[in-house]
C-alpha cells in the first residue's frame, strides 16, 4: 500500500484580517484568521472592541428592545391597580 501524501507547504502563510502575515509551516498554503499576537488587545495593551459581523450591535437592539417591553409591561400593570 503507498503512503498517502500529505502537502507540506513550508513557507504557508497565516493572513490576520489587520494585514499582518505570519510565515510558517503548514499542510495549507494560506491560512486566514481575524486576529493575531499584532492585533489581539491582550498584546497590544489597548482595549478595543473586536465586533465580527455587528454581532454586538444587534444585542444592544435586542436589548433596546426587551427594556421598552418591560417598561409598557409595569405601565400596564400599574392602569389596572388603580382600578
Ligand atoms: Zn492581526
């Protein structure tokens, strides 16, 4: 039975979404990721909001929204008391 080979690809590039390219070994030529040592916040030091597709944006909607239900919710029930 042969060996089934497996690409190396020595020089494989990591692409971070903030422009930085690691150069590395790997069964992938290119490789692309969000976030790397030259962007994350831990190494840089700076507090920085990563948001991936307004996920965050859409959870203050949300919230927003649940905080109005509630406040039309205690106003209803606060008609019915004084009833
Ligand atoms: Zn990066």
């Amino acid at each position: 039975m042969a060996k089934q080979k497996i690409p190396y690809h020595p020089k494989a590039k990591i692409i971070c979404a903030c422009g930085n390219i690691i150069t590395t070994g790997s069964t992938l030529p290119e490789m692309h990721v969000e976030i790397c040592a030259k962007c994350h916040p831990f190494y840089t030091g700076k507090q920085k909001l990563i948001d991936t597709g307004g996920r965050i944006e859409k959870f203050k909607k949300r919230l927003a929204k649940k905080e109005e239900m509630e406040k039309m919710g205690k106003k209803k029930n606060e008609e019915k008391k004084s009833r």
